[in-house]
C-alpha cells in the first residue's frame, strides 16, 4: 500500500479536526442594542446622548444634565 493516500487523508483529518475546534471554541458575537431615540437625538439633532441612571420623577423635561465625554 503506497504511504501518500493514507498521508493525505491524514492532513484531511487534521484539517478539518482544527477547523471544527476552531468554530466549535470560538466565542460568540456581542449583541448590540440600537436605542433607536439616542440614534434620532445624534442623527437629526446632532447632540449626545446622556445616560441616566435615575427614576422617572427625577428627570423631567428641561432638565440641565452635566455631559463629560
């Protein structure tokens, strides 16, 4: 029996052995969340949005938020 079938169905072997220990490790894409309003507010209104860790009576409208990027 000739050595270079076996040698070639052995560098298949391999190859397709990393392959799958490579897809099978690798980690999953991050999901991004769209805030649809802070996209309309950076778009149209060409301002930052702010994030606010606060309850709803304690922002109102007109509020003055202090911004540092």
């Amino acid at each position: 029996m000739s050595r270079q079938p076996v040698a070639v169905a052995v560098v298949m072997v391999v190859l397709v052995a990393g392959a799958g220990l490579f897809y099978w490790r690798s980690p999953n894409p991050p999901v991004v969340v769209v805030d649809h309003l802070c996209e309309f507010v950076r778009k149209e209104q060409k301002m930052d949005c702010v994030a606010v860790l606060a309850s709803d009576s304690f922002m109102k409208p007109g509020a003055i938020v202090d911004y540092s990027p």
